[in-house]
C-alpha cells in the first residue's frame, strides 16, 4: 500500500485502518467504500483487501464493522466476478470465535449468496463453503452450518446432492456450537425448501437432531417444527416426543411452551397431548410445570381433556408450590377462549386466594378478560389495597376498567367505585397517577351521563381532605374526565387553597387545557409560581 493514492483523505483512511485509537480504525473500516473508489477495482482486489486481512488486529468490534462493509464494497472491487476475494476475507472472518463477529460475517455471507447467479454460487460460493464445512476448526464449520441451511435452496439442483453430504457429519458434529448453528438454520432452509429432496434431507436433519443430548441444541427445534407444513405432521409429532423425553429440562422447558406454534394447523392426538401435559405438570424442574401452565390454553383447545379432566388437571397446578407456576396458571385461564364460568370461576376463586400477591394479580388479569369471578375479584382488591406495598397496587388501576368492560354498571359503580376512590386517595403518588389515568377509559365504557352523576358528587366528598396531595389528585381526575364545568365546587375551594402546591397543580392543568376563567384568576395569585403557571402556555 505505498503507492501514491489519488486524494490525501483516502491515504489517511488507510493510515487509520492500523491506528492504535479504535474510534479512528472504525471510521476508517466505514470507509472502505471511499477508499476502494479511489484505489480502483484492480488495487482494491491485490493491495486493499489483503491489507486489512494482515494489519487489522483482532478487536471483534472492527472485525464486525470490516464484516458489514464487505458486501458494499463488490462494484468497487470489479463487480460479482471477483466475490471470491470477499469470500475469502469473509472465511477469514468466520475463523473467530466470537458469537456476534461470527454472526455478522454469515450474514454478509449469505447476503451476497442472495446477489449471486446460479453460475456464480457454483464457481465462486460453492469452493468457499465446502471448505468452511470440512475444516477442522470448528468455528468454521459453526458458520458454514448456518450458511448450508439458509442458502441450500439458492444453489442450483446439480449442486444439491453434494451439497446434502455435508448435513450428515455436521448434525452430528462433536462440537454442540456446530450442532446449535445447523438447528437455528433449519427455519430458514424449511421455509425456503422447494422439492420433496430438499425435505427429505430436512427431514433426517430433524430426526437426528431431536436425540441431541445438548440442551442448546434441542431448544432450537420448536421453532423448526412450527415452521413444518401440514404434511410432515407425523415428523411434527416425533420430534415433539423424542425432545420432551430428553434428560435436559431445558428442552422439556420450551417444547411445553411451544406446542400451540408447533400445532398451530391443528392439536395431535389426544395421547401425544397428554403424554405431555400430565408429565410435564409434576416435573421435577419447576420450569417445566411453568411452561405447561402457560400452555392451558392449547391443551384445552386441544379436546384432549373432557371438561371435567382439564379442571381437575388445572386445579392441580394451580395449587403448584411454587409461585410462578401458580402465576401462569392465573394468567393462562383469561386466554383460554370460549372456557364455560363453570370451569374459569372456580379456578379464579382459588387463585385470588393465593397468598403470593403476583398470583393474586394475575389471576385479576383473568377476571378482567372472561368477566368470570369478579365478586371475588372486588374482595381480594380491597384486600390487596389495604394490605400490600404500594408497589403491588401500582397495576390494579389499570385492570379496573378492564373488569369494568364485562361488569353490569350497576354492580361496578356499587363494588368497584369505592374501590376507585381509595386507588384515588392512595399513600402513593405512583398509585394515584395511574387511577387518574384509567378513569376516562372506565368513562368511555359506561358514559358521559354515568360519569357525571358518578364522579362529580364523589370528588366534591374526596377533596375535603387534610391531605394536600389528594386534593392535587381530586383536580387531576377532574380535568382527566373533563368535568370542570360539573365541579365547580371545587374548583373554587382549589383556587382559595391554603396550599401553593395544590393553587400549582390547578394552575398547570388550566393552561393546558386552556380553561380561561381558571387561568386568569390564578395569574394574579400572589405565589409567583402560581402566577407562572397559569400564564404559562404549552
């Protein structure tokens, strides 16, 4: 690289690739188009290329960024008949170790394989790839399995039966990274596959695979299988049995969580179902138990269970020690469609009773969906705002109007508007923000009319209070309802208070919500930040 270069910026981008400051070797590396340009195609290929392959030094963020630029720069190094000296540099690049270089240099990888002719990736991809799959250092094979996977289908059908040699060895590879890297492909190569051979081969790949005994590898086939179409079924039901049948819990893990995507085209027969779902429910690793919980909605689409079977086999993992089992049980029942209130009520009751409050909050996410138990709903929410930390409470404001969408307006304005009220007058500032929040959804369900006669009767009781922050509170709930005109009452008592920072609260929402009358007499208060505020326009 000694020769004369045409501009002193691009000899400086050059100089820069070997600075010892790393900002300058990365801003040098994202100008490698700049600099290939003024080198030309013929330098760029014999002197730039093989430049930055001995004089870069191993930092992986470099490397990264050399990775992601190589693709951009092919017109500049004489167009697609000279890729394989990318390639080259990209092969290189795949030899470190680390997960996210390896990763960006298979993407540019497997980008430049999408640019490529049938000719092309024979003369060119085909060399590079079959060296990576049969080199003895696995970090190469690791990216060559991701790469087989995700561009099989792009070479043409005279290349695929070599290249179908090479998934035996590397599913089996006794290094699990290389085994992990093919099974993360397969979603891709399943969803690119276009002739029955190129299934075939998807086939034994998941075959052989499903008997790993790596967790990392297993965890990755879920998502392999969902992408199988309707006809590979019975590998679909396989796999799925090989896999839950593994030592590791990690896999058991996943799979139980997975089987509505798995079966996403229809439920496996009712002994696959349950030679999962009963096992998994008393599994050793607690994870497991949680997976099949957070999958009662599939189990009891599935039909495997009669009515009475599935209440039975939930109850009993609603009553798991272990909280966060119980905790997805309580979650699960509001996502299971179409579930009778004889089936959900009971199960809700005896989660609301839960003596760990993150159950107790799930299980009200649930009532809030199917509009089952909310009387005991209204209990256990008094309960939980008279005895938790504040912290507990701090999603309960947003569930209310939740509950209040399947709830007679009757009954919500008897057992859930006390409830609102002392949401309202919380110790917490956090707390009464966020019931503020909610009040114009409840609003929007029942009407102007009801939030009216509901609302303006109560804040004139609830602003006579000692306590200042409420009656900052009170006014935020008015104008969040826009209600003004209906509370006047208040208004009045907020514009006399003895309290700046209530006068302040009242001033801020004024101005924004332009209320002229308010603002006007609260310029002239004779605190400044009173007077600031309601001149204040935002």
């Amino acid at each position: 690289m000694s020769s004369p270069l045409a501009n002193d910026e691009s000899r400086d981008l050059i100089e820069n690739l070997r600075s010892e400051v790393l900002n300058e070797r990365l801003n040098a590396v994202q100008s490698l188009k700049i600099i290939s340009k003024t080198l030309g195609p013929e330098r760029s290929r014999s002197e730039l290329l093989p430049y930055i392959a001995e004089t870069i030094d191993n930092t992986e963020e470099v490397w990264m960024r050399v990775a992601e630029q190589l693709p951009q720069i092919l017109e500049e190094i004489g167009g697609s008949q000279h890729v394989s000296v990318i390639l080259t540099l990209l092969k290189q690049i795949c030899e470190i170790e680390d997960a996210k270089v390896q990763e960006t240099a298979t993407k540019s990888f497997i980008s430049l394989s999408h640019k490529a002719t049938p000719e092309e990736l024979s003369e060119f991809f085909f060399p590079v790839l079959k060296e990576m799959c049969e080199d003895t250092w696995h970090p190469l094979r690791s990216a060559a399995a991701t790469i087989l996977g995700a561009t099989f289908s792009l070479y043409p059908d005279s290349l695929h039966k070599k290249l179908g040699l090479f998934f035996p060895s590397i599913s089996v590879d006794q290094m699990t990274i290389v085994r992990r890297s093919l099974a993360t492909a397969l979603p891709i190569f399943i969803t690119t596959a276009q002739t029955q051979e190129q299934f075939d081969i998807i086939e034994r790949l998941i075959t052989t695979l499903s008997d790993d005994l790596s967790h990392a590898v297993l965890i990755e086939l879920p998502l392999a299988l969902s992408f199988l179409p309707p006809t590979m079924s019975e590998l679909k039901i396989n796999s799925t049995k090989r896999i839950f049948a593994s030592p590791r819990w990690q896999a058991r893990a996943v799979l139980a969580d997975s089987l509505a995507k798995i079966f996403i085209d229809g439920p496996p027969p009712a002994d696959v179902v349950k030679g999962i779902a009963d096992p998994a429910s008393i599994d050793a690793a607690v994870e497991v138990r949680a997976s099949i919980a957070r999958s009662l909605p599939f189990i009891y689409d599935s039909g495997a269970y009669s009515l009475d079977e599935f209440a039975k086999f939930a109850t009993a993992i609603a009553s798991d020690k272990n909280t966060s089992v119980r905790s997805a049980v309580a979650k699960s029942i509001g996502d299971i469609s179409g579930a009778p209130e004889s089936l959900c009520s009971p199960l809700l009751s005896l989660l609301l009773e839960d003596g760990d409050n993150n159950v107790k909050l799930a299980a009200l996410t649930s009532v809030a969906k199917t509009g089952y138990a909310v009387s005991a709903a209204a209990k256990h929410i008094g309960n939980l705002i008279k005895f938790s930390p504040w912290r507990t409470q701090l999603p309960i404001p947003g569930i209310i109007p939740e509950i209040a969408r399947t709830t007679d307006v009757q009954y919500f304005t008897d057992n859930f508007i006390p409830l609102v009220i002392k949401l309202m007058t919380n110790e917490s500032s956090d707390v009464r923000k966020n019931m503020v929040k909610a009040l114009p959804l409840i609003s929007e369900i029942y009407g102007q009319d009801w939030k009216i006669t509901t609302f303006a009767p109560l804040f004139e009781q609830t602003f006579d209070t000692k306590d200042y922050q409420v009656r900052q509170t009170v006014i935020q709930a008015i104008f969040a309802l826009k209600i003004v005109d209906r509370c006047s009452g208040v208004i009045e008592k907020a514009i006399l208070d003895p309290v700046s920072n209530v006068r302040i609260v009242l001033a801020r929402e004024a101005s924004a919500a332009k209320t002229v009358h308010i603002t006007e007499r609260l310029m002239k208060d004779s605190d400044n930040d009173v007077a600031y505020y309601a001149g204040k326009r935002e």
